[in-house]
C-alpha cells in the first residue's frame, strides 16, 4: 500500500503565511509606527497573536507537548469504591 503526499495545500499555506509576512513587514517598515510608542505596542501585540493563529498547526502541538494546556489544580482520585459500595 502506497500513499502520496499532496504538497499543493502545504505549497498554499506557505504562499498565504509568505503574504501576511510581507504585510505585516510592510506595516512595521512604516514610518508612522515609530512616532510613538503605542502604535507600536498595539501593533506587535496583534501582531502575535494574528500569528499564533495563522501557525495554528505548529503552535498547538507544541502547546499541547510543552504543558500548556495542564489544569492548575491537582487532579483528585475519583473513588469510586465508596459510591458502589455505600448502602
């Protein structure tokens, strides 16, 4: 059994990620944004996070992989024993 890879969708996502890169260096190769400084923090922080979801496919895993995503409080032993056996 075979498969075949289609690269067209990866070829496309990379050319979507390419133009939004582009955009967003146009954008910060701008003179306006470094006349003051608030521009520029709006701008870099919709800037993550425009990025965290256009790398979705890398970002995830990694989260997942890294803890992001552990709940913060200790988990508690389900005992289930005394509920059956409880009359």
């Amino acid at each position: 059994m075979s498969y075949t890879f289609n690269v067209k969708a990866l070829e496309e996502y990379g050319a979507f990620l390419w133009d939004h890169f582009q955009y967003d260096w146009s954008i910060f190769s701008t003179p306006w944004v470094y006349w003051t400084v608030i521009p520029w923090v709006v701008y870099s922080l919709i800037f993550l996070i425009k990025w965290y979801i256009l790398l979705i496919p890398v970002t995830l895993p990694c989260t997942i992989l890294s803890g992001g995503f552990k709940p913060k409080g200790s988990a508690k032993q389900l005992d289930i024993s005394s509920k059956i056996c409880n009359n």
